[in-house]
C-alpha cells in the first residue's frame, strides 16, 4: 500500500518513501511518503493562506464538519481501530475503545465550537472607566503545528484537530512516524467534510529531520506537542516567541490506603498498569499500599495479571501484545535488571516470549532505580509498602514528573489532603491515575507538560483574547 502526503485537499506523491512495518510481525505494512523541507514548506503555506477562510468560518459551519466526521468515524470504527493495532499493535479491544472515545472528542469539539466566549469587563470599578463599556472576544491563532506521539494515533490527533478546527485554526499534522496510517485516515475523513481545502495537511517523515523546520516557522502560529518529555523541552526551546503547548510523559503513582476493598480494586489497576503494554503516560507505575494490606494486595493483583492474553494485537481476546518495537524489550529489560542488582524482588513477568515482554511486578525497587523515577513507558509496575498516606504522597511527589496521581481510600480526610498535597495536574479519588475522559481538563507539571488539553481547555490555548473597549461618554 503506497500512501500519499494530504497537502492542500490533494493527495501528493514524495520523491522518498519509507517503509512501514507492523511492531508485532515485522512485515511491512506499508510505504509512506517522506517529506523533504520543500514539502514541508508547502504544508505551512497551504495552512498559512487558509487562515483566513478558516477564521470566518460559522460557529455552526465549524461545528457541523467535526460532526460530519465523528458520523463517519462512528461508521467506520472497525476499520479504524484494526488500522492502530496494525501499525502500533495496540490489542485490538483497546483500539476500539481509543475510536470510541476519539468520537467523542470530536463531537464535544462540535460542541465547545458553538459556546467560545469572552466576558464583558466593568470598567467603572476603576475611576478612569465611567462611561466605557468593555468585553473580550477570542480569536484563532492561526496555523498551528500538531506534533504526535503513536500511542493514542487517533485520539490525541483529535485533542489537536478537533479544538483547533472548532477555534477557526489551521493544521499541519506531524504525526509519530510509526503510525502515518492513523493520520492518513483521518484526513481521508476530512476531505469528506466542508473543511476548507489547506486547512489541514498531513507530512510524514523523522521529526528529527524536519521537526525543526517546522517548529521554528515564522507563519506557524503554535506549536502543540504529545510526546516525550526530551523532545517537548527541544522544541520549547527552538520555538521562539510562538504558543508552545506540551503534553508529556510521566510515572504515574497510586496510593491504596488500609480501608480499601482489595477485590474492587484489583481489575482497574491491572487495565492502568498494562493497557496498551504500559505505553500510557498516565500508566500506572509505581503502586504504594499501605503495609496491611501489601501481602493480599501483591497476591491478588499477581494472580490477575498472570491471567493476561499475550499475543497477536488484531484478535479480539488479546490483552498484551508487542512494544512499539523490539528494542524496547532491551531497554526495559536492562532497567529490570538494574532494579534487581539493586535488591528489587521479582514478583511475575520479566522476560519476553515470542517478541512480547510480559506483564512485569516488581516490589522493593530503589527510588533513584529507573524502573521507579524514569517513565518506563512498558508493562511493568513496582509496589512499595507504606506505613501512611503521608509517605504515599511523599513518595509520589519525589519525582520529576506530575500528570496524574490516584488514591484509594475511604477515609475523606486522608483524601482531602492527598488532594491539596500532591503536586500533579490531576488527582482521582477513588480510582487509578491513569483514568481520563475527553472533556476534562488534562495535563501536567513539573516535567509532564505547561499546558491543559480537554477541548474547551483546548480551545483556550489555541485562541487569543482580544479586549474591546468602547467610549460612551
Ligand atoms: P516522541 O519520541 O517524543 O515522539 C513524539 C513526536 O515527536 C513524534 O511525532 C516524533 O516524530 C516527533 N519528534 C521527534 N523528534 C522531534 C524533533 N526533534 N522535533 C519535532 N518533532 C520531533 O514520543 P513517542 O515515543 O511517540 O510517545 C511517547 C511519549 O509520549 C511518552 O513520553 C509519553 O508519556 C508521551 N505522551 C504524553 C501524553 C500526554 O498527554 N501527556 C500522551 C501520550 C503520550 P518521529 O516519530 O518521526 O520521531
């Protein structure tokens, strides 16, 4: 299958093609185009001179164009969810629900595009403001660079497409290298839609390679980044004056305090700590249970992760299935092994059968191990003992990282102060870190991110406030 570069509403050829393997089979999949700086130029300047159009689109032209395409994302699910776990061998179950909940960041991007508003100022607190009247509008960037990572190929593009289509921008797509097809579909689906032609564009190619060049043009307006924390900080720094938004990685931590009902629990910590083999950036990493209940809590949550399915991402029983690629299991594997020539203990897992690293525990890992302070980024989780909530929340601060944090507890005082304590941008009670629904505000500090996703958050980054002050006097 020879793919084509989307620039302009036309589907282009490149002078280079690479090829596309599956992470499971190492067959190749595919030959995708890769953009030189010539097409890159030409992506930024077809989405530069849609600006315009873009911006005098209709709240409700904006906002039936992402319904059109969540309707016919909806109707092609299958062949959609079938396409991530070809190209990033994503379990089949859990790309369906990827394309699910993609649809509804579509159709709450439909919504959020009827209710952008500004706010009207009262001018006459101040005592130069009597007789002035004064409101504020937000207005659309402009073009804005979407950079992505292959883990969610679907959903995280829409957090990019969905607000800035809704917000009256234009987009050049960047997606992860190891999953074009993803990207290329959804452009297929656009071109169905009203959107304007050159309002969104598709390049592939190493973002090592043509990275820079886009981050650092002067008509692109924004910048948006998922990714590893390593490459956002780079393109931070590269981007000058422009709207950088990051979205980056962490090692997400877990706190069950001793009132907690083990069995409730069990199911949703296997599905945080290994969906998508651990490649979350809100996977569950590092669990601390209080001291009570470590012994049934490590016997219970073994026993279920044994029971996990290893194998191929296309059939619908498997729950484990291959890393992005093969050298992954090395790197992981070499971070186990340190963990282990430092006294961890091996509780299952540990070892790669037929090319797929099995659901890893460990217990006892070092803090300054990598398995502990590093993102892994894989199936594999450490459980540490704590004799409070208060060691819980220290331990889950003492990283360089901070998207999301989850405690267990049915005490509300204990969780109330986890809330205030914990220095992450989201806290859930009751439920692991790595919960998320589309709409709510998500993103992180510290070295996970500067900015909020979730479309109406979205929306703000991807707008500028302008005031209006009229004289009436
Ligand atoms: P990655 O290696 O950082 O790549 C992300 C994107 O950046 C890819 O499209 C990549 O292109 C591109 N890129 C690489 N070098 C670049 C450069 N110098 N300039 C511009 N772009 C460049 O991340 P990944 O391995 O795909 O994804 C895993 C990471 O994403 C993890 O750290 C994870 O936690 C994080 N993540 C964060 C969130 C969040 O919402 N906070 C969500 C999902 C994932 P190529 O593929 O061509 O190299």
């Amino acid at each position: 299958m020879l793919k084509k570069l989307y620039i302009n509403g036309q589907w282009k050829e490149s002078t280079t093609y690479t090829i596309l393997y599956s992470p499971f089979t190492n067959e190749a999949i595919a030959q995708i185009p890769v953009a030189d700086i010539d097409t890159v130029e030409e992506a930024i300047q077809s989405a530069s001179q849609a600006k315009k159009e873009m911006a005098n689109l209709t709240s409700l032209e904006k906002s039936k164009i992402l319904t059109d395409l969540a309707n016919i994302l909806e109707q092609r699910r299958l062949e959609a969810a079938q396409i991530i776990s070809l190209e990033s061998a994503k379990p089949l179950k859990y790309s369906l629900a990827e394309i699910d909940r993609t649809v509804e960041t579509y159709r709450f991007s439909a919504e959020e595009a009827k209710r952008i508003s500004g706010e009207t100022i009262q001018m006459d607190a101040a005592k130069n403001g009597k007789g002035r009247v004064a409101y504020t509008q937000r207005e659309p960037l402009g073009a804005i660079a979407a950079i992505t990572p292959f883990n969610f190929p679907f959903n995280l593009v829409a957090h990019k497409i969905g607000p800035a289509i809704a917000s009256g921008n234009t987009i050049v797509l960047k997606p992860a290298s190891q999953t074009p097809l993803s990207a290329y579909f959804i452009a297929e689906l656009l071109d169905q839609t009203d959107l304007p032609k050159g309002a969104f564009n598709v390049i592939t190619g190493k973002g090592g390679l043509i990275g820079d060049y886009l981050v650092q043009h002067d008509e692109i307006d924004m910048v948006t980044f998922t990714g590893s924390p390593e490459v956002g900080i780079g393109i931070r720094n590269k981007a000058g004056l422009k709207k950088v938004a990051l979205e980056l990685g962490s090692n997400a931590g877990l706190i069950i305090d001793k009132n907690v009902t083990l069995q409730k629990i069990i199911e949703p910590c296997v599905v945080g700590a290994f969906s998508n083999q651990g490649q979350v950036c809100i996977s569950l990493q590092r669990i601390y249970v209080m001291q009570e209940l470590m012994e049934e809590f490590i016997e219970l949550f073994k026993k279920a992760t044994e029971k996990l399915n290893l194998g191929d991402p296309l059939e619908a029983h498997t729950d484990i299935s291959s890393l992005i690629h093969q050298k992954e299991n090395e790197r992981i594997l070499t971070w186990i092994d340190e963990a282990l020539s430092r006294g961890a203990t091996l509780l299952t897992g540990g070892e790669v059968m037929n090319g797929i690293l099995k659901p890893t525990i460990l217990s006892n890992v070092p803090v300054d191990a990598k398995l502990s302070c590093e993102e892994i980024f894989g199936p594999v989780v450490t459980i540490s003992s704590i004799n409070s909530v208060d060691e819980g929340i220290e331990a889950i601060n003492n990283s360089k990282y901070g998207l999301q944090a989850g405690i267990f507890t049915e005490n509300i005082k204990e969780a109330f102060k986890a809330i205030s304590a914990l220095k992450v941008g989201g806290v859930i009670v009751n439920d692991i870190p790595t919960y998320r629904v589309d709409q709510m505000p998500y993103g992180g500090v510290k070295q996970s991110g500067n900015a909020r996703e979730g479309i109406k958050y979205t929306i703000q980054e991807m707008t500028e406030m302008k005031l209006v002050v009229w004289n009436n006097n």
